[in-house]
C-alpha cells in the first residue's frame, strides 16, 4: 500500500504535464495527467486523487466547467488553478479552487501551495 499523494494535472500543453509530472514525482508525489478535462472525470471516477492542478483553457471542456463538475462530486478535494491567464482570477466560479497561480517557470509557488494543501 503506497502511502504517496496522487496528483491530477489537467493541461493541453503536453510541455507543462511532463514539467509537473516531473517536479511534482521528484517532491515524491504520484503524478497522472491528462491532457482533456473529460479524460480527467474519468480518471477520478477510477482513482484516488489527493489533489488537482487544473488549467483554464483547454479545448473542449474548459477548467471553468471542469472545475464545477468536479465540485459537485468532490466538495473537499483541493484544486489549484494553474493558468496563464489572469483574466480569470475575477470570476466567480474560479473562487471554488483553493489556488490560484499564474504559470511561470518557476515551480516554488505551486509547490508550496501543494506542500500545504496535501502535505
């Protein structure tokens, strides 16, 4: 029985899964990613997640609606929004996630938001 944490990365941009998968694997964490918010529902419909970093535009189904789906199921899963975008950070409907946080290259701010949300 593995006592890792398992983090969901949701991005369309294939760099930014294996740069998370990466980081987050190296901090000790269990990494899944996925590049569409529908494959995401699906996996956390089979599999325990401890946390979600989520971006906002993707095809499809964007990390607004996502977000919302996932809310309804999971009320205290931790998700934080990893966006390019500040533009959103006004909408009513991010206030759900626990984080909001601009992507950059440098990965300090999510990982200590993830160290504090999920240990």
């Amino acid at each position: 029985m593995s006592s890792k944490k398992t983090i969901l990365v949701v991005d369309d941009e294939q760099n930014i899964r294996a740069l998370f998968a990466e980081e987050f694997k190296d901090d000790g964490y269990e990494v899944v990613a996925t590049d569409s918010g529908e494959e995401a529902l699906n996996i956390l419909a089979n599999q325990k997640i401890d946390l979600i970093t989520l971006d906002i535009k993707m095809p499809k189904m964007d990390g607004i609606e996502f977000l919302t789906k996932v809310r309804e199921k999971f009320r205290d899963l931790p998700i934080i929004i990893c966006t390019a975008y500040d533009t959103y950070r006004q909408e009513f409907s991010v206030w759900n996630a626990d984080g909001y946080i601009l992507k950059s290259g440098d990965l300090t701010e999510i990982k200590e938001k993830i160290k504090r949300l999920i240990g």
